[in-house]
C-alpha cells in the first residue's frame, strides 16, 4: 500500500507542476506568484512522496509534509479560479478530497 499511496501521491504533485507551469507565461504577476506556490506544493508532495516511497517511517511528519504541499497546491488554485471568475466548486471538492485522503493515506501506511 506504501508504494500506491507514494505513486499516486506523486502523480499528483507532477500534474499540478506541469499545470502550473502553463501560468507563469501570464503577464498578470498575480497569476505567476500563484503558479509559483502552486509548483512549490507540488515538489514539497513529489519529494516528500519519494522519500516517502524509499522508506521511511510512516506517521504524522510525512503527513504534515505533504499537507503542506496540498495546501500550497489547493489554495492557489482556488484562487487562480476565483480570480478568473470561473470557480468550478465540484473540481476543488475533488482535489480537496484527494489531498485529504493522500495524507490519511501517508499517516496509516
């Protein structure tokens, strides 16, 4: 279950990098400090999924690590829709609820 959890907890920090990175060629510099965090959460949940995957210890310091990488992607891209005023509700319900089960996921397993 650790390289599942690890594996999709990668797959989810890379997509939202690579979705991020479509923003910084904004010219609004709103927008690129936002894909700026946004990529900061991806890494910190990729690197954090990785050492996660090596072998550490499972409990509530990877878990706070990839918490922090969730928050860092969600907010930003609810504020990237907000801002837009184009906030689809259900999507950020669903990446909200994947963040939340990645990180149960990091301190059970």
């Amino acid at each position: 279950m650790r390289i599942v959890i690890s594996l999709l907890a990668i797959l989810f920090g890379l997509l939202h990098i690579i979705a991020a990175r479509t923003q910084l060629k904004s010219k609004d510099a709103a927008a690129r400090g936002l894909s700026i965090a946004m990529i900061c959460g991806g890494v910190c949940v990729v690197v954090e999924a990785a050492a996660h995957l090596i072998g550490s210890n499972p409990g509530w310091m990877d878990a706070l690590s990839v918490a922090a990488g969730c928050l860092l992607i969600c907010v930003p891209a609810y504020e990237n829709g907000r801002r837009a005023g184009n906030v689809h509700i259900s999507h950020h319900i669903i990446r909200g609820g994947i963040a939340v089960l990645l990180v149960v996921g990091f301190i059970l397993w």
